[in-house]
C-alpha cells in the first residue's frame, strides 16, 4: 500500500521532469538542425548551382550540366593558378611543419624567454589579416623584395600556416614518452638514432597530419596573399578576380573544386591525426 502511495504522490514529478527533458531534446534538435543548416547549406546552394545549365548565376535551376567543369578545366588561368596554389601550399607545409617540429622539440625544455617565443609563434593568429598584410607588404618593400610566389607569398603563408602547425604538433611532441628515448639511448643509441629510428617513426602520422593541415590552410589563404603576390596568381585570388570582374556563371564549379581540394586534405589529416592519437594512447 505504502509502495503505491509512494509511486502514485511521485508520478507527476515524473512526468514534469519527462516533459522538460523532452523539451530540451527537442530544443537541440533544432538547435543542431539549424547549425548545420547555416554551415552547410550555402555549400550545398553551391553545389546544386554548379550543375546548372543557366548562363546566369543563380537561381531558379534550368537543367543540369557539367558544361561548367568543363569550362573551368579548360581554362588556362585556372589552371596555372591551381598549379600554383598547389605547389605553394606543399612547399609552404613542408617548410612550417619542419619548423614546428623543432620548435616544438626545443618547448619540451624551459629555457629563458620561452614565453615570448610563444607569443611571437601565436602572433600571426591573433593579427587581423589585413594588418599582417599590410605589415608584410612594408617589410619586403623596406628590403627591396620583388613580389613574387616562392619569395614574398611562400614566406607570407608560412608566416599563417607556422602557429597552427606549432600547435598541432607541440601537442604531440609534449605528450611522447620520453622514456622511450632514454631506453634507447641506455641501450646505446646516439642522440641521431634515436630521433631517426624512435621519435621520428613513432612521430610521423602526425607529422603528415601537420602537413595536411598546413597545405589546407596555405591553399585557402587570399588576404595576405593579396597585398603581396606577384604577376603569379593563386586559386582563391582567382576567385575573388571572376567575383569582382563579373559573376561568371563558371564560378559555382570553380567554387566547388576549390572545396573538394581543401576538404580532401583536412579530412586526410584528421584520418592521420586519428592515428596518431590512437598510437600514443
């Protein structure tokens, strides 16, 4: 008797509290409905254009076509700017990835002004885009550097890409068992062995995860590109040129490729950075 005394006085309680929980799931559904509604959904509006037969950009969608890609492989600009973004943003990670793997080696030991290095590796991402441009611009224009794509751009997407290199990697570096190393070395290894044949391999899938990354971010990179490239042209250059000589109907495509080529790289590096995370647990 005092059992359902006690269920029936706590069943409205119950049910209040299923009610707000029900509330709450249905708040975040819509929540997260609409999140990845904004965040995807001009991708998506992209994607669909890039199909369409219309020779203006936009809507409403008249057929679907791929006459569009075909414009966008066939011309050479593109092109050589697709080269050049390439090429850039390899040379450009592979040079900000071998600098964060030895500064984060030399933050696995304290010495004097550490945080101030820390602070002039961060800088460039707390620094507006356009102010880093700029500052970049005056720096080469005070030593006498011409503009051009592997002298003033390479060295102005280093400059981006190195604090998120710095930060992917520190991490890494940070959380290595050291007591690997000194096995090594107790077993005779010399300093160089032991960073070839022990940190290194065990480093690598997040090195090439840094890589990736890096080579994402450089192949995006536009605002300071902008104040100091060349005769040379970049993808997202480009772009911003179809934008504001006209709206080419092409643009969509070109969008899209652009998309596909720097997703393609981050999702190859989260896949790597999974590894890595998985090797050191």
């Amino acid at each position: 008797m005092s059992v359902l005394a006690t269920t029936a006085f706590e069943g409205p309680d119950t049910v209040r509290q299923g009610r707000v929980r029900s509330g709450w799931t249905i708040a975040l559904v819509v929540y997260a409905t609409a999140f990845y509604l904004f965040l995807y959904g001009p991708i998506a509006v992209i994607a669909l254009l890039s199909f369409n037969s219309s020779e203006v950009t936009g809507l409403p969608f008249v057929r679907a076509t791929t006459h569009w890609y075909e414009v966008v492989f066939a011309r050479p600009d593109l092109m050589s700017a697709l080269f050049n973004s390439i090429c850039l943003g390899f040379i450009a990670a592979a040079i900000a990835t071998a600098m964060a793997f030895f500064l984060g080696l030399s933050f696995r030991r304290n010495f004097v002004g550490q945080r101030l290095v820390l602070g002039l590796i961060l800088l460039p991402i707390v620094l507006p885009g356009i102010l880093g441009g700029i500052v970049l611009l005056i720096f080469f224009g005070y030593l006498g550097i011409r503009p051009g794509l592997y002298t003033t751009v390479l060295v102005a997407h280093i400059n981006w890409v190195l604090p998120f290199a710095f930060l992917t990697l520190n991490s890494r570096l940070q959380g290595f068992d050291r007591a690997l190393e000194e096995a090594a070395m107790d077993l005779g290894a010399r300093t160089h062995q032991v960073m070839a044949r022990v940190v290194l391999p065990m480093i690598s899938p997040a090195l090439v995860a840094t890589l990736l990354f890096s080579f994402s971010l450089s192949f995006d990179e536009f605002i300071r590109t902008l104040f100091v490239m060349g005769y040379d042209r970049t993808v997202p250059v480009v772009l911003w040129s179809a934008i504001v000589d006209r709206l080419a109907p092409e643009l969509p495509a070109m969008a899209v490729v652009t998309i596909l080529i720097s997703t393609a790289g981050s999702l190859c590096g989260f896949a790597f950075a999974a590894r890595s995370r998985t090797i050191h647990a």
